[in-house]
C-alpha cells in the first residue's frame, strides 16, 4: 500500500475510534447523572418507608428491601465512574496527552439527534476506502484498465440497508470473470513479432490479472457490505430508540402511579421498588440506544474510508 493511502488508513481510524470513545464518555456521564438522581428519588421513598415503619403502616422488611436497592444503585455509580475515567483515559492515549479530565459540558446525549443519512448513499463513495485504492492499484500493476473495471464492478445504484442482485451490474453477473480478463487486458494481446513469447507472457499475465480482478471483486463487495450492514443499523437503531423512549415514559408513570398509592396503603412496596428497577434500567438502555446510534454514524465514515461527509 503506498504510504499515502497508510497513512489516510491510519488517519480514518483514528478519527473513528476517538469519536466513537467520546460517544461513550458522554454516554457514562448522562448514565451516571440518572443514577445519581435515582439514588436521591430511592433515598426520599426511604425516608417515607420508615416513616410508614414508625407508624406501624411499614415493615422493617420494606426498610431493607428499599436501603438493599440504594446500595445496589451506588454501585452501578461506582462502576460508572471508573468507566468515566477509563474512557477518559482512552481518549487522552489517542491524543497523545497524559490524563487529565475531559470536559463534556454535562452534554445531554438523548437532546442531540444523529445527523441524517440519506438513504441510498453513491456507491463511487467506496473508492475513498484505504483498500479499495490498494486493489485499483494491484489492477494497474497487473496492466487492466480500472476506469472500466469499476464500471463493471462497482454497484450501480446507491448503497442502502437492503442488499439485492439489482444493485449491481447485471451484465458482470452472468459474465465470466475470465472474459472480463480478457477485455480488459488489450495491449497484452496486441501483435507482437515472437508469437511463442507473447503467448507464454499472455497466459502469465492472465493469472495474475484473475488473481487482482478477484481481490478487487471481494474488496468492492465487502465494502460494500460494510456500508450497507451500517445503513441498516441507523434504520433500527432509529426505531429502537423511538420504542425505548416510549418505555422510559409508561416506566416513569408507573412510578408516579406506584408511590401515590404505597402512600395511600393502596400498593405494597415492592410494587414501588419493581417499578423503580424497571425505570431505571430503560433509562440507562435509552443512552446507550442513543449512543450506538452516534457510533453508527461514525461507523459510515469509517465504512466508506473518511471520504464522506
């Protein structure tokens, strides 16, 4: 590979893997601060569950079963925290800096959307991947035009989240590679005075024109479906997201439902702890659907060689 298309790779990854880490930074942030306010929600129904046990409306059962989830809460702080400052140390190595915090601004993941992808993204994209130029480069070594060997190979539409055999050139389908060898390969049929010498040449050349037009095949379709498998996670990740957040708020009004009537001696408190559990857990899915969505998008970039923007 030559040193420039090293050193685009080196580059492309780079960019995708610190994003993709400040993905997650922000992610344990807007995690933790969800576990913090829970805590502090779980240490007010305490306060209330004594109060209920020093009335003789409560049992010391209730008081431990709500003190059991605070502490199980405070350790998924704990291991929050640590993650924080793992990420955080990750991102500074990436930068070549020694660690040090990094400020997000308490940046709320769920208030910022991913920025749209078209659907049906130009398949000539690809060309900016590291090692597609790499295989048009052996196909030049091997004396084979790439102008039309992208032609017959590249997709002809753009890339989507559905794979179908329309996508690509019909005419390349039912073709052998071979005849495909050979029109590409011209000037090395071109007369020449030693038939016996051209002849050897031809066929020596003709394997390794096989052997670059089937690294160039392989390299376009799994480009190809790299880009394609991210297209079809933004769809997903969008509808997940959308199915998440609807859970988060039916699970935050059962918790109002269920406090109002443990007050009123009309649930019993593990109908209230139940329903904190559950919200607490949608909540801290809802960030990471949100976040994997962001990792989707960088993803692409990453999918198509750091050429798309």
């Amino acid at each position: 590979m030559k040193s420039i298309e090293g050193r685009n790779f080196v580059i492309t990854n780079l960019v995708a893997e610190i994003a993709n880490s400040y993905y997650e930074l922000l992610a344990y942030d807007n995690q933790l601060s969800i576990v913090r306010e829970t805590i502090e929600l779980q240490k007010r129904q305490l306060e209330i569950v004594k109060t209920q046990k020093d009335a003789a409306m409560s049992t010391e059962l209730a008081v431990k079963q709500f003190e059991a989830q605070i502490f199980n809460s405070q350790s998924t702080e704990f291991d929050l925290q640590q993650r924080i400052i793992e990420t955080e140390n990750k991102i500074n190595f990436l930068t070549g800096r020694f660690p040090k915090k990094i400020v997000t601004n308490q940046i709320n993941l769920l208030s910022k959307s991913p920025m749209a992808i078209n659907i049906g993204t130009p398949a000539q994209l690809l060309k900016n991947r590291p090692d597609i130029r790499q295989a048009e480069l052996e196909l030049e070594s091997a004396k084979l035009d790439v102008k039309i060997a992208r032609a017959e190979f590249y997709p002809s539409l753009g890339i989507t989240g559905f794979i179908g055999y329309q996508a690509f050139n019909p005419k390349y389908l039912f073709k052998p590679i071979e005849s495909l060898a050979f029109s590409l390969a011209g000037d090395l049929s071109a007369p020449i005075i030693n038939r016996r010498a051209i002849k050897a040449e031809f066929n020596k050349a003709n394997a390794y024109q096989l052997m670059a037009l089937y690294d160039y095949q392989k390299t376009i379709l799994n480009g190809y479906l790299e880009v394609s498998n991210e297209m079809s996670n933004i769809n997903n990740l969008e509808k997940l997201f959308n199915s998440k957040s609807k859970e988060v708020e039916v699970l935050n009004s059962a918790i109002d439902i269920s406090q109002d009537l443990f007050k009123s001696a009309r649930a019993n408190y593990l109908e209230v702890l139940i329903a904190q559990r559950d919200a607490l857990a949608a909540k801290l899915e809802l960030v990471e659907a949100r976040k994997r969505q962001f990792n989707s998008i960088t993803n692409i970039y990453k999918a198509l060689g750091g050429g798309w923007k």
